[in-house]
C-alpha cells in the first residue's frame, strides 16, 4: 500500500490526513458490490475519505458537481437508478454541449493514466502536486491518484488564487502544479512569474492556450507544460515536457504521447484543416473510459475517435486546431471558428474570444465573436475585421460583435457556449 498526505492547513481543512490505497487487484477482489454512491463534495478531505471507501467497498462512484442545481442533481440521480455500475467511476463530461454525460471508468484505467504520467515525468519517488482544480473533474481527480499511486504530498489551493495563502512550509522546488489558461493568464498578470519559475512543472490544460500566452510564458521562462487530454481518457494522453517547450515553445504543440497511449491522426475523416495532414484526433490508450453514459460504448481495439482536429509533426508531436463541431456554414462556405478566434486572439487586442454560429435567415449561419477587449472597445471590431480579412477572408469576419466583461467557462476552462447564446438572444 501507498500512503497520501494530504496538506490542506492553507485552507483550514484537515491537517496531514492519511489513507490507505490499496491496488486495483486487491479492490477488485475485495468485498461484494455494495449500492452505488453519488458524491458531491467540495472539501477535498471528506470528498477524499469517501471516494476511497467507495472504491475499496466495490460500490460504483459517481462524481457531481457541488454547483450543479436541483435540476441538475434529480437528473443525476435518475440516471444513477438506472445505470448500476459496480466497482466503476463515474466522471462527469460534456465538453461544451452543456449535456449531462459521464465517462465511465474503471479502477484499472485510471490507474493505468497515473501510471504513464509518473513514468513520462521520471517520477520514481513521492509525487508532490499543487490542487486547485475541482476534484469531481478528471484533471483534479488524477493529481490525487497520482500521489496516491507513488507516495507523496497533495496540496490544495483555492481555483480562483491557486498560489493565495499556502502552506508556510510549502515550496514550489520540485512540485507539479495543474492550470488552465484563464488561471495562468491571471497569476502572470498579477506578477506570481518568479513563484511560477520555481515549479518542477506546470501543466496546461483545459481548453486551448493562445500562442501569445504561451510565449510569454517561454520568455519568462515558465517550466510550462501543454498537454492533451479528456475525461475519456483519463486526462493527458499528449505532453510537451518543460525543458522542451523552452526551446520550441508553441511550435510544439501539446508534445508526444504518453507511455500508456497512442494518439494518431485519421487523415480519412474527411475534415480538414490549414497546415496539411490533418484529421480527426484518436486516441488509443489503456486509460480508455469502457462506455459513455448516456452514450453508449467505447471499442478499445479501434480507439476513441474525438470530435478533435489535428496533426502530427516530423517530430512526432500533436499540433490541436479546433473541433470538427465548430465548423460553420455560412453562405455555402466551410469556416473554422477555432481558426478565427486564433486570429482575433494573436491580434493582442483581447484578453478572450470565442466565435459560434448563430442561425441566420440570409446565410443560413452567422458568425458571432464574443470577445473580452484589453483597453476600450470603441472601433475594436473594424480594427479586429481588418486583422481577419488579412489574415483569412471576407468571409472570415463575424457578422456581429459582442463585447463583454468575462467569457463564461467552467472551472477547468471550458466554455459555456449556451450561456453566450442566451445573452446573444436575450439582449
């Protein structure tokens, strides 16, 4: 057995918590299958003490979200009556559609993930790891299994100020620390780079990072990690290691795959995108989820196919250029709302952006940009319009313009395109 320190005194939980974590073999022959359990937690410490109890006790587990509404909770709950899954673990997922899903685990699979995390990274030793991600999501969920797996210290930190009110004995030398792009954004702009540069590493995960952020993090040198994943995947299937990303920066894409998978390209799919070669993402991994709830399932021997574009460099890293659902047609044109967002956000005049197709009687879809502006908004669309006509086309350039405050992402920093569309009609 392995033994998980958890530090949480920075937030006022329980102070050096340890539980046993016994393999999956010793799970999987252990007592019988009790009732599943649905657990819905913010504090890590509670949230920890029972997701372990569940999967020692065999009992499938399913993950909620504490902000989820009684809505919300009611369809979980329906959903959990009539789909028993003994000794699974169940994640929440849905990308952007909003829809509830969850990916469908078991013990083993994640475990493998934990596995060829610590052996990409050289983690022979404990396993030290900053939290400030949600623990029902899958990438806040896994820093705990790697520890687990190793031995080693798990610290926890507030998402919102991930470096805020640490431990007096905490020190960054040595320790991994996950981020999404919005977190990294608002600790470079709150002057945390020197904090940052003492980390062993720091994944970047989540949601797509913009070249800019990611080469400002190279000059400052950030030991910066983008990597690829799901929750179908048990988190990161591709890396780009901090000692490489230094070097190559965001001409590395999100780096090779991990020991436990193989992410490839079908070039058949029939999608494609600018920079040649391009295709479908798929991923096949012992990490994979068995099924999708609802949703159906998932055939290891052929792999996941994602709803993920991408290439391969001579490298033999992955390059992500969007999503093969953002493609919109408009006027009778094919247009990538993952490639004009790229523009909008290399222009430097904006702190986010996210680009959807809205129906439109004359063009049947209608590209709309929301964007966050740096300074004031006054003439930003002509000058951001003119970016797009240079760099794409005409028909490139949204038909409308929404400026606001903040984009609405989740926690891991997905966006929440329903919520944009609502203020899109309710305006």
């Amino acid at each position: 057995m392995t033994m998980l320190i958890l530090r949480m005194d920075n937030l006022a939980w329980h102070c050096a918590d340890s539980f046993a974590f016994p393999d999956a073999e010793l799970v999987q022959t252990g007592a019988a299958a009790c009732a599943d359990e649905i657990i819905c937690e913010r504090t890590p410490a509670i949230f920890i003490a029972r997701f372990f109890e569940a999967v020692v006790q065999r009992r499938g587990v399913w993950l909620a979200d504490p902000d989820w509404g009684e809505g919300r909770m009611e369809e979980l709950e329906a959903l959990c009556r009539a789909n028993q899954r003994p000794g699974m673990i169940m994640i929440p997922t849905g990308g952007t559609s909003g829809r509830l899903r969850f990916a469908v685990h078991s013990l083993k699979s994640l475990l493998a993930a934990a596995d060829g995390f610590l052996d990409f990274f050289r983690q022979e030793g404990a396993h030290r790891t900053l939290c400030s991600l949600p623990l029902h999501h899958v990438s806040g969920l896994m820093q705990v299994l790697r520890v687990a797996r190793r031995g080693g210290s798990l610290y926890f930190a507030r998402p919102q100020a991930p470096l805020a009110d640490l431990a007096e004995d905490f020190s960054p030398e040595g320790c991994f620390m996950s981020l999404v792009p919005t977190q990294l954004r608002r600790l470079i702009d709150s002057g945390a780079v020197d904090t940052l540069r003492r980390f062993a590493c720091i994944l970047l995960g989540g949601a797509g990072a913009d070249r800019n952020l990611l080469e400002e993090a190279r000059l400052e040198r950030l030991p910066l990690c983008p990597c690829y994943g799901m929750t179908e995947t048990a988190a990161m299937v591709c890396a780009l290691r901090p000692d490489e990303f230094l070097c190559v920066g965001a001409e590395g894409g999100v780096g090779r795959s991990l020991p436990h998978a193989r992410v490839c390209i079908d070039e058949t799919s029939g999608v494609t995108a600018r920079g040649g070669n391009s295709g479908r993402i798929v991923v096949r991994a012992s990490s994979l989820c068995v099924e999708l709830l609802p949703g159906g399932s998932v055939d290891a021997r052929c792999g996941l196919e994602t709803n993920d574009i991408g290439r391969i460099d001579s490298q033999g890293r992955l390059h992500v250029r969007g999503r093969a659902d953002r493609v919109i047609v408009s006027g009778g044109l094919k247009l990538d709302a993952a490639e004009v967002e790229g523009v909008i956000l290399s222009s430097g005049l904006v702190k986010d952006a996210a680009v959807l197709g809205l129906p439109d009687p004359e063009w049947g879809q209608a590209l709309v940009a929301f964007c966050v502006p740096i300074d004031a908004k006054e003439g930003l669309d002509f000058a951001l319009g003119c970016r797009l006509r240079e760099s794409l086309s005409p028909a490139h350039v949204p038909k409308k313009w929404r400026f606001l405050d903040e984009l609405p992402r989740s926690s891991a920093g997905k966006l929440d395109g329903e919520s944009l569309l609502k203020q899109t009609y309710t305006r």
